[in-house]
C-alpha cells in the first residue's frame, strides 16, 4: 500500500491513470455528481491535480481512487479514503461518488463494501467514517447497506451540516 488494487464481481478500483483524466474532470464538473458536494469544481484545476496523480509513483495512503466497470473499461466513479479532522479527532472517512449512468446499478455499495473490508482486514483501521450531506438520502442508504450507523448530526468548519455514520470493527 499505497498502491490500490481492489477487485469486485463487476468493477476495479484502481490508482488514477492518464487515461482516467478526462472522465474525472467530466465527473467532478457534473452539477449533479457534486451536488452534495459543495457544486462543481474548476476543471483547470482538476485536470492539474489529476496529472498529478496519475504521475506520482508514491501515490498517498490515503486517496480517492477511479472505478472502473470491467465489462465497459469505463471509469463510472470514484471511490476511497481520506484522512479528516472531525470535532477535533483524526478519522478515516470512506467516500464514493459516480456519475449518473451508473446510479442505481448498486455500483457504489459493491465497491464501497470491498474498500471497507480492506480498509479494516489489510490495512487495520479500526473505524470509518461517513459525511453524509443531510439531504443525499442515496449515499445514506450506501452507508447503511455497508454497515454504517447513523451517530449524529454535526457541523463543518464553514458551518456545512452533515450527518455523521460510523462502522466500527467488532
């Protein structure tokens, strides 16, 4: 690790490639893809960041990382770990996102289901995290399905309200 490799019955998660740069932009300028999200990002800054990343040969241990769909070959999402501070405390937050064709397929449950056992079978954490925005009844249900409970709502730095799901290793 930090080298991501996961594999499901119909997807891969996999470190960013050149390849996945235009879809990753087209994905995080999609008005309804960030809608929860805090909107679209500037795709100038996108496209640097992503060449960034698909050129770093020590990619970060914690990251979001391409979904690809292995019949299509197509990259429908994004899928990883990111290290946040909560209410004063370091948490590892699992996060997924996709692009609208693939809503409602169970993509984001399958591959976020594989990204936690992995999180907490190879990597040894303990505990994840997920911020859901209030309204994003979707990746609640995500969250859930996966194991997640509901803990509370909290605030944001900037004053973003958000409702807070744990899973914690028995």
């Amino acid at each position: 690790m930090p080298h991501i490799s996961l594999e499901t019955k119909r997807l891969l998660l996999r470190n960013t490639k050149a390849e996945d740069i235009p879809a990753l932009v087209k994905m995080w300028t999609d008005i309804d893809v960030t809608r929860f999200m805090g909107g679209p990002r500037n795709a100038t800054l996108l496209e640097k960041a992503f060449k960034e990343d698909a050129s770093n040969s020590n990619p970060l241990l914690y990251d979001q990382w391409p979904v690809i769909e292995k019949t299509s070959g197509e990259m429908i999402g994004y899928c990883g770990l990111l290290d946040k501070e909560v209410e004063g405390k370091q948490e590892i937050e699992l996060v997924y996102a996709f692009m609208p064709s693939a809503w409602g397929k169970g993509f984001a449950t399958e591959i976020s289901s594989a990204l936690r056992d992995y999180a907490l079978n190879k990597m040894r954490l303990r505990r994840l995290i997920a911020l859901i925005e209030p309204e994003n009844e979707a990746s609640a249900r995500v969250a859930e399905r996966i194991g997640f409970h509901l803990d509370r709502k909290i605030i944001r730095p900037g004053g973003a309200e958000r409702m807070l799901y744990i899973f914690e290793k028995q």
